[in-house]
C-alpha cells in the first residue's frame, strides 16, 4: 500500500483522480489539496464520491511524506512548487502543461510565458505508456500529455512511417476538459448547442504530438456541447505504394498487445469509428481511419474521455507501470451505452 496525494484536487481531473485512486486497492489517498475548500468534505464539491470517502480538503501548506504526487493544479503552479513536491515524495506525476515540452523556446511560443524550472525540462517522462512504458517502470517524474495531445498520438504514432512529412488535426472537445474554473465562456447559456472553433491555429498540443510523432503537425480545436469526450480526425498523405492493407496491418501490429488502445475501423455500422460517446469513465482510447484509395486521402479518428485516458486514467496507469502492478489495476470499467 502505498501513500499518494493529489494536489488540485477540486478540479475535475482532481476528483477523476481521487475517484480512481479511492478505489485502487494498492493506494492509501492520505491527502486532497485545494486552497479553495481547505478544510470542506471532498464529497460536497464531487458528490459522486459519497460514501466512497470520508476525506476533507487540506491546504497546500499541510505537506507530509507521500510515495506519490499527483499534479492537477492550473497551468504555471506545478513549476512554481515543483521543488516542494519533489521534496516531500518518491514520485510526481504531473497532469498540467508544465512539462510536457523539452524545449525552452517552444515552451514559450505556445504557452507565452517564460518556463520558471527549464532545468526539469526533459526530466519528466511523456506518461504515454504505449510509447514509453519502459522508461515508465523507472520513472520518478512523469508529464502526462493534454487529451488530444494524446489522442492524435496515439492515432498517428503507428503510421508515422507510411505518411508524409506533414499532419493537420481537427479536435472536438467537451466542456470538462476547461476545467472547473473556465469561466463564463463555459456557462450552459452559451455552451449549449454550440461548436464554437477556440483555436483555429496554434494550439498548444500541436507541439506535443509533433515530438511524439516526428512530423509536422497543425490544429484546430472546437467546443463542443459534450461534457465529456475528445475526437480527434487527422488528415495526412501516404507514401507512394501505400494502401488500406498497409495502414491496418500497421495499426494491428502496433497495439495488438496494448491493454487500453482498440482499433476500431469497420466498413459498415452505427460505431465503425472511434466514438467518444461510448467511453466515458474508461481508460480506452479508440483509434481508426479511412483510406480513400482514389485520391490517396488518409484520415486517422481518434477517440478517448478526456479526463481518463487523457487525463486521470493515463496517470494511474502510469502509476501502475511505475509500481510494477497490473497495468490494468482500478481501470477496468468499459464504459457505458447508451449515456
């Protein structure tokens, strides 16, 4: 049984975190961090948790000895007080955008700010457990990418040798992936019904899935009415010589043992592509595409809940690698149908 803490834990990958880790039977969750509600019961701000824990809230400054530290605090305050929680545990896993690039100077062209802790970049391990679950089992600091960081990876990384130099990304995304504490742009008054398009060019996620895939990516992202659920559609160019065969053969090859990555690509029925809608409270990440073989047009689809595997669950996930635990421990659930 190990000791883990879970800082930012009012927020929505903060509760996701806690619900999981509550019933890890490996994990003793010793203390949910929020400077907000310090001192509340964590069941009154994540009602589903009543009866799953008698936890309350405790400030930042009540720091003990942990084994691990989960990180869901806002963009900026994990590289502010990295120090503190390197100090006090074994292990941190960060969820925030604070060290998921290794390069100063692109740090700063998408976050525009300067990073406060460069000498950490590069020391966190992507918490991509498809890709680096060897250098997961070592791992003390782990970076776990944004969702559709995650979710374009994952539909790209098995082909990135059968495509061109070049990747543009369409993402959808639900309302939960602002976080708790959006603001009025997430009021139902003006979520509901739209698709709003919040970054028709230089999302942030764009560099993280160019280092994971090793090619040129571009992004737009747009809001959708969705609480949960992140889809990703990929437009790239195969290599000459290319075809269907290639690219299933890939995709099958590639995740064939993968406990928590499923290609779904049919050619007829209601969910013949990845569907958000299925997997929520899962730690799937559905991958497929479409090849049109006339015009050589290769779309990859991608779909995962965001606070899952493209959050909550791909940290605990990378906790169990870390541990040396089954990788599948306190992630079983399959998701619901119909939501």
């Amino acid at each position: 049984m190990i000791r883990v803490a879970v800082v930012g834990a009012a927020g929505f990958i903060g509760g996701e975190l806690l619900r999981l880790l509550v019933g890890h039977p490996e994990v003793e969750v010793t203390a949910a961090v929020s400077s907000r509600f310090a001192g509340k019961r964590v069941d009154g701000v994540h009602p589903n948790l009543r009866s799953a824990t008698d936890l309350t809230f405790c400030p930042a400054d009540d720091v003990d000895e942990y084994d691990t530290v989960f990180l869901a605090t806002p963009h900026g305050a994990a590289m502010a007080q990295i120090e503190r929680w390197t100090g006090h545990s074994k292990q941190v896993i960060d969820l925030t955008g604070d060290f998921r690039l290794e390069d100063t100077e692109v740090f700063q062209r998408y976050y525009r700010s300067s990073h406060v802790a460069p000498h950490l970049l590069g020391e966190f391990v992507p918490g991509i457990p498809e890709l680096h679950r060897e250098r997961l089992r070592g791992a003390d600091l782990v970076s776990v990418p944004g969702c559709m960081a995650v979710a374009g990876t994952l539909s790209l990384h098995p082909i990135r040798d059968l495509i061109g130099p070049e990747a543009h990304l369409d993402a959808r995304t639900g309302s939960s992936g602002s976080g708790a504490t959006a603001g009025e742009d997430n009021l139902h008054a003006f979520r509901s019904g739209a698709m709003r398009v919040f970054a028709p060019t230089g999302h942030r996620h764009e560099a993280e899935i160019a280092r994971h895939v090793g090619v040129r990516v571009t992004m737009t992202a747009t809001g959708v009415e969705a609480v949960r659920g992140v889809q990703t559609v990929c437009h790239v160019t195969p290599k000459p010589g290319v075809d269907e065969k290639a690219v299933r053969r890939a995709f099958r090859e590639r995740y064939r043992d993968e406990p928590f990555v499923r290609l779904v690509a049919q050619h007829r029925g209601r969910y013949r592509y990845p569907e958000p809608k299925i997997l929520s409270g899962s730690n799937f990440c559905d991958v497929g595409f479409a090849f049109d073989e006339d015009t050589g047009r290769l779309t990859t689809i991608a779909a995962l809940d965001n606070l899952m595997k493209g959050g909550a669950g791909n940290a605990v996930q990378c906790l169990n690698i870390r541990m040396g635990w089954p990788e599948n421990l306190g992630l079983s659930f399959p998701g619901l149908h119909p939501v």
